[in-house]
C-alpha cells in the first residue's frame, strides 16, 4: 500500500487534512455563536442592570457608564474594554460531545452573568486558566 498519498497532506503545524477541517468547523461555529451571543437578550440585561446615566463631563453626547462587578469602577463602554462575564465559564467547544455543555453554559441565565472592565476580566480568566 502506498501512503506517500495520505502523508503529502499532512504538514507537521495543521495535521491532516481532516484535522484541520474539524478545526475549521468548530472555529465556524464557535463566531456564529458569538454573533448570536452578542444579541443574547440575558446578556441585554446583565449589562444594562449594571449601567447609571453618565455623570462625567469630558463627552456631553455620553448617555451611559457601567460599573466593574470586581472592581466596582465606573467606566464608558468600549469594545474589549468592557466585558460581558460569564461567572461560571462557558466552556470551551472543540469537539462534538462539547455543544452539550458549552451551548447551555453560554446562553445561560441572567444570574450567571456579570460586567467587568477589561484588566479584571483578564485576571479572572487567567486564575481560571491556571486551575
Ligand atoms: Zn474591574
């Protein structure tokens, strides 16, 4: 049998031609979730419940400043600079038994959710990281 075939798709970074199509799917389907995520009607909620009228002075077309659920902060809202937590995490979705757990754990309920600014978010996620 010949298997020059089969090894002349592997390259040693992406594997099997295979290998890489599974990751390609999950890495698909992990952004659509995340559109859907960022519309999620709990995730809404949570951040608004964590906002109060802005009462700066610095921006006058400023409508809104949300607070830090850590650090008790009050920042603007700025992508990535303000976050949407999940307390308990989702998760990660790399293989098919994973949608079992990371879907339900990622449209969760309000009550598992959090706002936090970005420096407190990064050090929940790295001491969750490091379990
Ligand atoms: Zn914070």
């Amino acid at each position: 049998m010949c298997l020059g075939g089969r090894y002349s798709l592997m390259s040693k970074r992406r594997g099997t031609i295979e290998e890489q199509a599974q990751r390609d799917k999950f890495t698909a389907l992990r952004s659509f979730l995340r559109r859907c995520w960022a519309k999620y009607p709990e995730r809404m909620a949570a951040r608004q419940a964590a906002r109060r009228p802005y009462k700066g002075t610095a921006n006058k077309r400023q409508k809104w400043e949300y607070q830090c659920a850590i650090c008790l902060n009050w920042y603007i809202w700025k992508r990535l600079e303000m976050v949407v937590d999940h307390i308990v995490p989702a998760g990660t979705f790399l293989c098919d038994d994973d949608y079992r757990t990371f879907i339900p754990n990622l449209f969760c309920d309000r009550k598992n959710l959090q706002v936090l600014c970005k420096v407190c978010h990064n050090n929940k996620t790295k001491l969750e990281r490091d379990k």
